[in-house]
C-alpha cells in the first residue's frame, strides 16, 4: 500500500472520528438542554401535587383535633349535662351490641317497649325521655347514603343528615328520599372548602345560600338547620365563628355541632368496633347526645357499624331516638357569657 492510500485512510479516519465526536457533543448538549426542563416540569407538577395533599392532611389534622376535642369534653351546658334529682335516682341500663351480623337482615326485629320515639310534628315538644339522642351524618349524599337509609328504616328510626352540594342525579335522588323517609335535611356548606368557606362573612353567606337554594330547588325543602365544616369550635377559621352564627340567626337558621363524635371523621379507617363503643359508651352519661357520624364514599365501616350502634342505643333503658327539629335544644361548642354577651369557645 503506497503512501498516498496511507494517508487517504488515515484522513477518513479522523474525519469520521470528528463526526463521531461532534454528535456526541450535540447530543450531550441536547441531553443537558432537555432533561433540566423535562426535570423542572415534572417537579412542578409533583409540588403542585404535594400542595394538594398538604392542604386536605390540613383539612383532615384540623377535623381530627375537633373531633378528639369534642370528644374528651365531659362538661356539657347546663341544660345538657345535668340530670334532675329525679333522673339522677334512675338506673341507666347500659346498652350492649346485641348479637347479629353487622348490615344482615334482621327479619322479625323486635325490642319489646323499645321502639323509638319519633319526633312529633312541627311546633309540638320532643318525647320526654331521660336521654335524647340525635344520630347525624355529614358530608353526603354518597354511595352509601341508600344502605344507611334502609338500615334506618329497618329500626324504625329517623336521624338528620347535614349534606353538601352534590349535583349528579344520584346524589339528588338521595337528596329527594332523606327527605320522604322522613329524616331532617340540614346543611354542612355547599363547597366544604374550609379557605373558601371561611373566607369572609360574605364568602360564608354565598357558600350558604347556593346551598340552601339548591337544596330547596331539588326537594322543595327549605332546610332551618346547619353545621359548620370542623364544628363551631374549628381552628382553621381566621374569623370570629360568632359572624358567621349571627349571619345564621339572620337567616332563621340555627346551627348544631355534636358532644358524641364516632371517629370516622380521619382518613383512618377504624374497624365496627371502635366506631360502636366511640358512638355509644357515653349516652347513658348524657341528657341530650348528638353524634357525629359520616356518610362519604370511604366511611364503609360506618355503615356497617350502624345497626349494631342502633341496636345498642334501642336496648337502653328511658332512651329515644329523634331527628332534629326547630323543638331540639342545640349543642353548640361555643357559647355566649349571660353577662356581658362575651364571646368564647368551649374547651
């Protein structure tokens, strides 16, 4: 091979190698252009995801401290917590689960004398029992709301279910049979968004009456009572929960919170149990007993609690069950001081 093919060869070579060389580099510097900004996009999205989920843990951790709250109260107003002399000499029969599948059907259910006492029509007092207590639900309609219902109706009892703003046509079915079943329709805010229902009076006033009106579009009901998201008592609000109670007042709406809660309000979800002795153990201790429970698509053991928490509570001796209505004295977490009209948040 004569000199000339030598270097031929050679200048091929090298001239390959740059080319080599050069897409390399073009595609390093590709790679460090394109990977940064795949990187900060998908950072982006992530943090965004993150703010979502810090914001409803918030949402959540605030409810949970209410709840955990409400629930160690053992003070209740005067007109709730003490018995009269009469009743104090009473014996309470403690309630105990009544042996049965949770949710199965129970042909033939009887407890003799112990059917519940419904509320009477509107504008006559409530049954004089030594213990009232009120089963309420929050948040739905939901996939459960029919079973609850059913189950409701199986014991003969009607509750109150403060619900949101739900417009698909299954939630509006829901809407329309709490109604003819004849349980109370109260109102828990229409968005259940705490920053945007606590915004401002007039935010609260919007929030509520879109709420209100649709509820009365939907059922021909116009509902008199209201529970706030978090409880009257909730930390989140930068306000004055007093604005927002006297905006109620206003409006011919009263609010009630609760004294008994169930637990089911976390997003931990607690087995039929703990739901059972959280929602019952404490009546006999009580005149009057609200107790929070929820009606959401991810509350399954509630659901399944109920009849057992039914039973328990029909087995107690002097114990009505009742729905809300304008007779029922409310349990509110804050009061105002007789005196000076002070307002203040019961610890």
């Amino acid at each position: 091979m004569g000199m000339a093919e030598e270097n031929a060869q050679a200048a091929t070579f090298r001239r390959r190698r740059v080319q080599r060389l050069k897409k390399c580099i073009i595609l390093t510097l590709m790679l460090a252009i394109t990977v940064p900004i795949v990187l900060c996009v998908v950072m982006l999205f992530r943090i965004r995801s993150l703010e979502n989920t810090i914001e409803q843990l918030t949402i959540q951790l605030e409810e949970l401290k209410t709840e955990m709250r409400t629930a160690g109260q053992e003070n209740l107003p005067d007109k709730q917590a003490n018995l009269t002399d009469e009743q104090d000499n009473q014996t309470v029969g403690q309630g105990h689960p009544v042996s049965g599948e949770a949710g199965r059907e129970l042909s033939g259910y009887e407890l003799e004398n112990r059917k519940p006492i419904e509320a009477e029509e509107a504008g006559q007092q409530e049954p004089v029992a030594a213990h009232r207590v009120y089963l309420t639900f929050d948040d739905g309609p939901s996939i459960y709301t029919q079973d609850i219902l059913d189950i409701l109706d199986r014991y003969e009892v009607k509750a109150t279910f403060f619900v949101v703003g739900k417009e698909t046509d299954a939630a509006k079915e829901s809407l329309c049979d709490i109604v003819a079943r004849g349980h109370t329709l109260g109102m828990h805010s229409y968005s259940h968004k705490y920053s945007e229902v606590y915004a401002s009076v007039d935010a609260f006033a919007e929030d509520f009456v879109k709420l209100r009106d649709y509820l009365k579009e939907v059922t021909g009901v116009e509902s008199t009572v209201y529970r706030f998201p978090g409880g009257s008592s909730n930390t989140v609000s930068a306000h004055d929960m007093w604005e927002y109670a006297d905006y109620l007042e206003k409006c011919g709406v009263r609010f009630f919170d609760w004294n008994i809660a169930s637990g089911d309000g976390g997003s931990v979800l607690l087995p039929v149990e703990t739901l059972v002795k959280n929602a019952t153990e404490d009546i006999p201790k009580n005149v009057t007993s609200v107790i929070l429970l929820h009606d959401s698509g991810d509350k399954r053991t509630t659901v399944e609690a109920l009849p057992i928490i039914l039973e328990n509570i029909l087995a107690m001796e002097d114990t009505v069950i009742l729905p809300i209505t304008e007779d029922t004295e409310p349990v509110q977490h804050i009061h105002r001081q007789a005196d000076d009209g002070a307002r203040q948040t019961k610890e």
